[in-house]
C-alpha cells in the first residue's frame, strides 16, 4: 500500500537548469535551531551555522556555471539566491542536493547525530529585476524579522 502523495514543490514543466536567478529556502529537521541563535536582529552561528555558511559559498566554486547572490544562514534555515548562468551545469535540485549532503556530512564529524535537514526544498524563481531585488531585501531583514517569525521555535 502506497503512502500519501506528496504534493509537488516543483514548477510543473520548469527546467530548472534554466540560467536565471533561484529564491531557495532549506530548513533544518523538526525546524531545530542547529545553526545559531538570533541577538538584536544579528544572526550569532554556532559551529554548524559556521559550516553551514562555509559549504554554501563553497557552492560557487565548483562550478563556473554557479552564481551566489545574497543568503542568509538562520537558526533554523537558509535562505540564499542562486544564479545559474548555463542550462548545461548542474540543475537547482542538483546543487541542493550537493549543499545538503557537505554539510550532514561535516555535521556527522562535529558529532551530530541524525538529518540536519528536512526533506525537498522551497523555490521560487526570479523572474526579473524587481523580483530579485525584492529577495535580496527580505533576505537581507530576516534577522531582524526573526523575533516576530511563526515559525521560529519558541513563537509556537
């Protein structure tokens, strides 16, 4: 007997090694605060906030195809623009996979046990200037919205 069917998070028909700019959101396992803590409107990351950080400007040289734009390491997410610049590098799903791998993996070295991630990942795609700039906008407040956010641990 099947399970539930998954609703899907991806556009339906979108190739998404399409060059364009990417809005991408990961979120840790259980939305646990494993990277940091949030201090007057400051983002203050612990050791696997500090890799997390690290893997995610990693991104960009591995291949030339990659290009990061403005993210954001929160305690219990990330947020990040991704820009690809040829349909023949790696696709977005590729590079989420890659990311979220290093860093369960540079995680397991620390000590930590079990998925830092949650399954999938949100996206959306900008589609021009104006939508770009606004990522990058909301990107850059997070921090300072994070007492305010429902989905912050403690707010529940």
């Amino acid at each position: 007997m099947e399970g539930p069917r998954r609703k899907p998070i991806r556009l339906v028909g979108w190739d998404y090694a399409t060059p364009g700019h990417y809005f991408v959101t990961l979120v840790t396992q259980a939305r646990c605060e494993l990277f940091g803590k949030v201090h007057d409107g400051e983002v203050a990351l612990g050791e696997v906030g500090r890799l997390a950080e690290a893997e995610w400007i990693r991104l960009s040289r591995d291949a030339s195809t990659i290009a990061l734009d403005a993210f954001v390491v929160m305690p219990n997410h990330l947020h990040g623009i991704v820009g690809l610049s040829d349909d023949v590098g790696p696709s977005l799903s590729e590079i989420v996979r890659i990311y979220k791998s290093r860093v369960t993996r540079r995680a397991q070295t620390l000590g930590f046990e079990g998925n830092v991630w949650q399954r999938g990942f949100h996206d959306r795609i900008l589609r021009d200037q104006a939508g770009l700039e606004a990522a990058r906008r909301y990107i850059a407040a997070n921090p300072s919205r994070w007492a305010h956010d429902p989905e912050a641990p403690r707010a529940r």
